[in-house]
C-alpha cells in the first residue's frame, strides 16, 4: 500500500486531494489521506466578504471526498519526521510514503512592529467573521498593504460601511503594476466609495492608531494585508529565504524528492523567475503534483511543470472591478475590463474552484484539460 498524504485542503491541496482520489479510486494498492485544519472548505477568495458580514457559501471537505476512497483527516499539524515519514497531527502520528505539502500562508504579522498584538487578519473564516462583528462599532479603519487583497478588503469594508473613515495605506499605489488606464479607474473607484490611500511605510501597529514615516494614523481597527509568510513546518526542508520549499521543475522537494509542495508555500521557477502565490496558479501545481506521482507510481519520470499568469481581476465592491490581462510573466497587457463587467468576471472567477474539483472527481484534469498557461 502506497500511503499519500497532502497537507492543507487550500486551493492548491485540495485540486491535489481530488485530482488523485479520482485516479487511484479503483486502485487498492494507493490510499490517498488529506489533512486539513477544518473540514470546511474556505474560499479565502471570499474572505472580504465574509469580514464585511456578507454570507457565503459553507463547503464541506468530507463531502467532496465521500465516494472517492479518499479519506479526510482533520488536525493541526504540528512536527513533520520526514526520516521517519511521519506527520504529528494534534496528539497523533499518521504515516506517509509521499508527502504533498500545501499548508499556504498567512498575514506576515511579524512584519511590523505591533501588527501580531493588534492586527486583524483575513487568515481564516474565523479570523473574517471576527473582523465583522469589530466593523459595525467601529469609526476609523486603516488596512495595511495596497496590493489586490488590501484594495478590495478596503473597497468592500467602505461600500459595506460608509460611514466609516476607511484609509488604505501601502508602499506603493494601488494597482501599482497594472496598465496607466487601469490603475486610474481603480483609483477612481476608491474613490468614489471615500477610501483615502496614503503612501507611505507603516512603522508600528498601536492599539488606536498606526505609525508611519511622516506621522500617526488614528484607527480603532487595523487590516494587515501586506504581505504573506509560510508555516516554520517548511524548515524541515530546504527553503528560499522566504521560508518557502525549493521545489525542482516536477515541484518535488530539492532536498527530500518524496515531498512535492505545492501553492503560497513552494518557490516554484520558471524563466520570469520564482512564482508568487494566487489561486490561479496554486491550483494547477496541485493538479501537477498529483499527475507527477501518479506517473512515478508507474515507473515513469515526472514531467516539468510550466506556468504563465493570465489576469489579476481585483473586485472593488459588487458592482465594481478591473480586471488586468497580463503576460505570462505577469506583467500587465494592455488589454483590461472595468466596471461591471469586471466584477461579473471577478465573481465567475472566485467561484470557479469548487464547482471544478467537484467536475475532477468523476472525469480527472489532464495536462491537456488542464489550461497550464502560456509560455513568459
Ligand atoms: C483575502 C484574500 C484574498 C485573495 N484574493 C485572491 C484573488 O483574488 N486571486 C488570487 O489568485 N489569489 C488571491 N488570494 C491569494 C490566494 O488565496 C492564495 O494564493 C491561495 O489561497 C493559496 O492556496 P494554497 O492552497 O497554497 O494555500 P491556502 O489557501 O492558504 O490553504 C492552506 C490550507 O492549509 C491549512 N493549514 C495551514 N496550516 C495548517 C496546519 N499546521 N495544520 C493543518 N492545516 C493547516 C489551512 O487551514 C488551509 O486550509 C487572496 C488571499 C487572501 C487572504
């Protein structure tokens, strides 16, 4: 018997999980377990929605699983013994011939002084929901980091809330690398919903304010969006400088070929250079990962795994988006949506995953199925 164990039921795990329940789901020599915090399901996608108290769907992972002869587990993992392939979770040890590492990321709180005591974050669905039950009797919020996950918490927090005084501070502007006509309608729609951005380098995180290079920054709530780190667990293994796990072209551990990691905690190389974490591309490395050993498993090499980013649709409320096309490589195209259009695009896209893994279970994705995106 063949034990593979994936860690973490994210985007990236998950399409692994699934991708190989459906392949070995005849098969009595591979038993496919996937480890997860929670047994739901969280479209982390959807997290802004559910920080601004909107209701989102709740997707179960043993249902997903139920009659693929996968089996889930659920736990904290907490010590990977990867001389003894074992994986402690909680109070108890599961065993693993290959391990599919996919335990993601979280807001880099250690970033700024202050940010561990006092920053909310949008990690998990309970770390949103906490954030909506703190929205309503607050005044002044400040979220931290201008990237796409800060411009939309900030936009759906001041459409949710307008009476709030809502500041979204980042090193650079927001939309900073999409094209100069794209950028100026997301500025626009910021706003139009009264989000002040400010420019500059936030310094320390107080409990009622936010310190910055040129002064202080009244807040009795404060997102930290600016920035993602990996679980310590990845040390195990050899990592980049950012804590994330070499992978070789299969996406198999440099260090120990018997652990393929996958998503936000792989450093994956491709010609424009290491990939950063998104959906778009976490999915697709688990879909690879899982196609890679199942061809070990038949005696065969694994083969390279091939990336080009394609957009960065960015939601600015319900109503309103920009959607970027972008080179492989991830630099902005000229082509982009705005408006409604966008947001329509943005919500098919957010809500893509699950109907898609549920789509693997009966008819697997092949490399041909499977969009791998266009050469950088
Ligand atoms: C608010 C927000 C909005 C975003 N919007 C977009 C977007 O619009 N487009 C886009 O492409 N990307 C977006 N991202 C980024 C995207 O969500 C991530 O790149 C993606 O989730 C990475 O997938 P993953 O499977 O690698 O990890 P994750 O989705 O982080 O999943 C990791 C899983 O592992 C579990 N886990 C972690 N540690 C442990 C442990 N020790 N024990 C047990 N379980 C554990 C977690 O509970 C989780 O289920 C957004 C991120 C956030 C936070």
């Amino acid at each position: 018997m063949t034990e593979i164990v994936i860690l973490g039921a994210g985007y990236a795990g998950l399409a692994a999980a699934v991708q190989l329940a459906a392949r070995t789901r005849h098969d009595d020599t591979v038993q496919v377990t996937l480890v997860n915090a929670t047994d739901r399901f969280t479209e982390r996608l959807r997290l802004p929605l559910t920080a601004t108290g909107q209701q989102v769907a709740d997707l179960r992972l043993p249902g997903l699983l139920a009659g693929t002869g996968a089996r889930f587990e659920p736990g904290w993992v907490t010590a990977i013994d990867l001389a003894a392939r074992t994986v402690t979770l909680d109070d108890r040890k599961i065993t693993f011939d290959i391990l599919v590492y996919a335990l993601g990321s979280v807001a880099d709180t250690a970033a700024v002084p202050g940010a561990d005591e006092h920053a909310y974050t949008l990690n998990s669905f309970d770390d949103a929901a906490v954030l909506a039950g703190r929205l309503a009797g607050a005044s002044d919020v400040v979220v931290g980091g201008a990237g796409p996950t800060g411009v939309e918490s900030a936009a759906e927090i001041a459409s949710r809330f307008p009476h709030l005084t809502v500041t979204l501070v980042g090193r650079h502007e927001p939309g900073a690398a999409m094209h100069p006509m794209a950028r100026a309608h997301l500025r626009a729609a910021l706003d139009r919903l009264g989000v002040r951005t400010v420019r500059a380098e936030i310094r320390k995180v107080l409990p009622d304010g936010v310190h910055l290079d040129g002064g202080t920054l009244p807040a009795d709530l404060f997102l930290w969006a600016g920035g993602t780190r990996v679980s310590p667990l990845a040390a195990a293994m050899t990592t980049d400088p950012r804590g994330r796990i070499v992978t070789d072209a299969a996406l198999r551990s440099v260090s120990h070929p018997f652990v393929y990691a996958v998503g936000d905690a792989a450093a994956i190389r491709q010609p424009y250079g290491i990939m950063h974490g998104t959906c778009q591309s976490g999915m697709p490395t688990g879909v690879h990962a899982a196609l890679s050993i199942l061809r070990e498993l038949n005696g065969k090499q694994p083969r390279a795994f091939r990336f080009g980013y394609y957009h960065t649709p960015v939601s600015l409320g319900r109503r309103d988006g920009v959607v970027q096309f972008t080179h492989g490589d991830d630099s902005p195209r000229r082509l982009y949506l705005t408006g409604r259009l966008a947001a329509r695009y943005k919500e098919i896209v957010t809500a893509s995953p699950w109907p898609t893994y549920r789509r693997m279970r009966r008819m697997p994705a092949s490399a041909a199925f499977w969009p791998r995106g266009k050469r950088a």
